[in-house]
C-alpha cells in the first residue's frame, strides 16, 4: 500500500515509521523543506517504547508536493493547521481516490471532513505517546492503541491492512463515542498538566489537581451527555497512570512556545456547551488560563 | 511610645523601619530565636522606595518572650498564624493596656479581634510594597498608604502618632468597605500572580489574564455586595500599575514553598458565597488551584 503521512510532529514521525515496520511504502510530507531535506538524508530513527530504535529510510517532502498517487493518506497535522490539508484533499487528483485518515486530537473537524469528495474517510485518535527528539528522531513514550472508524463510507482491504499488531488498531462502530471518551479526558489532562506544568501522574497524586480534574469532568461529561460515568473516569485516570511520566502535548507546546489544541479540546467545548446553553465555569477557566500562558513570554 | 512589633516578615521588618524612623522606641518579635539574634547584632536594614537605604540597630527577641509593657502592639503575622497571637493578647498583663493594630490581609480575623479584653482595637491593610531580602533586610518596592480604622473603641493619641508622612496612615471611618476593597484586589492579583507566576502587571498587559482579572473580580463583587463597580475596578487596575514590578506576596509565598493566604482570601469569599447561596466557581477554581500548587513540590 502507498501511503502518504501529512505532518512531522510527534505522531507523524510515529506513524511513518509503524508504517515502515509494516512494510508499507511511506512518504512522510513535512510543513517544512529543511525537515524533508534531513529525513532524505539521514532518515527517520525510532526508539519504540521497551524496545530497541530502528532506524527507516524514508522519503519525504515538503507538503503540498504529492508525486504519485496515494492508496492511504495518514493526517497527523494538529487540529488548527488542518485547513491547507482539507483544501489540497478537495482539489488534488494525486488523492482523488485515497482513504484518507485523519488522527487529531479534538472533534472540531469531524463535521468537515465528511464533507470531503473521497467516497471512504477514516478519523481515529492516537493513545500512543510519542515525544518528537528532533526533525528525524522520535521516541514512542508509552504503548496505547489506535482507535479508529469509518466517518463515510467502508473498505475492508485497508481495515484489515491497518488491523496489525504493530499500530494495535481498534476499529469501533462506535465511532463518536470514541472520540468522545478521548476528548473528555483531554479536556482534563491537558489544560491542567500545561497549567500547572506537571507529568500526567500528577492528576493521582495531588489531591487538589483531583478535585480540579474532576471539576472539569463532570463539566465535559454533561457537555457530551455521556452516560456511564464510572467507565469514563476509569478511563480517565488509567490514561493518566498508563502515561505518568509524560508531559502532556499540550504542555510541550506551552514550553515550546508553540500554539496549543485549546480550541479544538476546551474551545469545542464550550461551544457545544453555548449550544446547549449549559454553563462550563471551570473549563472556560482553563481555556483563558492556557490562553493567557500562551501568551506568558517563557 | 513604646511599640512591639510582632513578626519578622516583609511588613513587620517594614513597620518596625518606618516606627524606628518616627522616633519611637521599637522592638521587633520574631518567630524564631535566629532571627532575633540576628536583628540584635546587626540591626535591621531597610531600603525605602525611591530612597537610600537606612540602617536600625533594633531590640528583637523571640514572640513571646515580651520584657515590658507595649503601649501599641503591632501585629504583622499571617493570617495563618494569629491564633498564638490572640491567645497571647487575651493573656499577658504586660500587652493589657496596650492598643494591638493589626495588619493582615483577607478579613476572616476581625470576627475574632473584636472579641478581645483590650479596649480599644484597630486594624489595617497596607499598600506598601515589600520584600524581606534576608532576615534583617527589608525593600519597600512600591510606595502605598496604610488604612487603618477603629475596630473597636478610640483613641485620638495613637491616630495623631500614626498619622505620619513616613507610614502616610490614613484612617477611614468606613472601615468593612476598606478591607473589603483591598480584599477583592487581593482575590484576584494573589491567586492568578501565583498560578501564571507573574509580575503584578502582567494582569494589565496579558488579554486573556486580563479576562481571567474580571471573571475573579466580578464574583468577589457580587459575593462582597459591592455596589460601586467602576471604583472598585479601577482601584484594582491602580494597585496593578502601581505594583507593576512587584511579585505578588502569593507569588513569594509559593516560590519560597511556605503556605500562602489562600485560605484567608478566596477561602474567606467561598465561605461569604456559601451563606448568600451564590455560586463562585472560578474563586473555586483558583482556591484548588493555589493548594495544587502549594503541593507541587518546585
């Protein structure tokens, strides 16, 4: 299968190389030249979690400069760098019969991208860790799974391609209550990791970042009107002992100075919650407060 | 007049200066024997706003370890730590007749200080700023107004000495309102310098800190049943401007790893919203916030 991975962030650099591993033929598209350019000649290195780093030549370029018809196209660009991906998926023959495979964090695109001309779109979310080392490195940080499902359409070659114990790909009917489980537990650990600077475990171990955390639980929980309460706090807090040590995307893009998800995971909230006209005081909090950090010079 | 001034932080290394500097015969009560010791042997060194710095060679000794008769007791502890200080003053004959003037942010106390055997009581809130550098070293960063008020009796002596271009003392008969004031600027300059680690001013210069300021500012407002709005708001954004430079006490507090006021401030407004029924979920939200952050070790 030709596969095209769009982004050369964490998940990106993951992805292409699962995808490797599998034996897939991978171009990886990169935002920028110099990145495209350092993976054509030293390619692309990953330290997996437990496990030895393997090493994959890779072709690369930069986006949006597709040479050749993709089967599979894998979007790990963030939630707000998603608008020049959806125009080049709309307009661009090389893609016109692609299955693309969107994996942001966030629900904001979902209603857009069922709007895309190709007959079958995938969305999935990543509970993989990953951790960028440089423009050719990256390490996975803790072992998840891949949750993914058919936003349109269906196609029974590219599940079964994607069904490999390498990417541990769970395909779930149940598609919005998946991501759905993943936003709710976002909402949480992310503005408070970035806020207070602190590893996810912090959210156990600190009694009042657990009362906070589950203030903003049950405010995401009636937002999304989910109903199995004790199965998503399970969830909640099992993410946050699976990755303990790891420092949240969210706060790596306040220590980089990068621009964070705030919009897609709180700002999505709060619009959802205007809608509904349900008041959410304490994610609005931390949608400000990650707003105002942004703008904290470090 | 004879003066005890009990605590060695930053506001009673400050007081201690300025009443030294007025001619009175001043001696300083610290919490530990170290201190105190340190005070004896080299005085107490004050740098005023503005101005050159000075030097006092000062009596301390460890609270309550008091020699003789105070005509005017100065009580500059936190809030935190006014319990030894009230039983004190209940119980030695040698504070009986002396006027305790008591310097504390938040207003949980004056329920308390009322109830005391000495017939006359004052309080106060100062707008100085200060920063204890060492333990006999003291910098007034910023030049402010101490507003003092009757909280019980009267006594025109102790105002005329008060009254002093050094302290620039101003005596207010509507003394709630003052404290009240100084209260609601305290509920949002403390918990959102401490949280974002910032410079006073950075609440008028960070728009969404700014958003953050106003969302703190309008439930202290509503819980404290302040009616001028546009004076209340624009005495918080003057002590911003003022203090623009300043670290926050909060701030200091929680970079030293020693408790902060949170419970005397936001927990005083909590409390107030309790009784009036009135919801406060962002003064909620910060009072976790500051005890989460008392708990991350630095």
């Amino acid at each position: 299968m030709k596969v095209a991975v769009i982004g050369g962030g964490a998940i990106g650099l993951l992805m292409a190389s699962m995808l490797t591993e599998m034996g897939s033929n991978v171009t990886l598209y990169t935002r920028t030249e110099e990145q495209a350019n350092a993976i054509m000649k030293r390619g692309v290195k990953c330290h997996y979690f437990g496990k030895n780093e393997r090493y994959y030549p890779l072709h690369a370029r930069k986006f949006p400069d597709l040479k050749e018809e993709a089967d599979l196209v894998v979007i790990c660009v963030k939630q707000h760098q998603l608008s020049s991906v959806l125009a080049f998926l709309k307009q661009s023959a090389m893609v016109r019969h692609a299955i693309p495979l969107f994996l942001q964090n966030g629900m904001g695109h979902l209603s857009s991208i069922e709007q895309l001309p190709q007959s079958v779109v995938m969305a999935g979310v990543v509970e993989h860790g990953a951790l960028r080392i440089s423009e050719t490195d990256v390490q996975q940080t803790g072992k998840g799974a891949l949750r993914l499902f058919f936003v349109k359409g269906n196609n029974q070659d590219v599940q079964r391609y994607l069904q490999h114990p390498i990417l541990d790909a769970v395909f779930s009917e149940n598609a919005r209550h998946t991501m759905e489980e993943k936003l709710l537990a976002n909402a949480v650990i992310n503005p408070l990791t970035a806020l207070f600077e602190v590893e996810n475990g912090a959210l156990l171990h600190n009694e009042s970042l657990r009362t906070l955390a589950l203030m903003l639980f049950e405010e995401a929980r009636s937002v999304l009107n989910r109903s199995d309460r004790e199965k998503d706090l399970a969830y909640l807090w099992n993410i946050c002992e699976g990755t303990k040590r790891n420092r949240s995307s969210m706060l790596k893009d306040i220590e980089n100075g990068t621009p964070t998800e705030i919009e897609a995971i709180s700002g999505y909230l709060i619009k959802q919650a205007e809608a509904q006209n349900l008041p959410v005081p304490y994610t609005s909090f931390v949608y400000h407060a990650i707003k105002a950090k942004e703008l904290v010079i470090p």
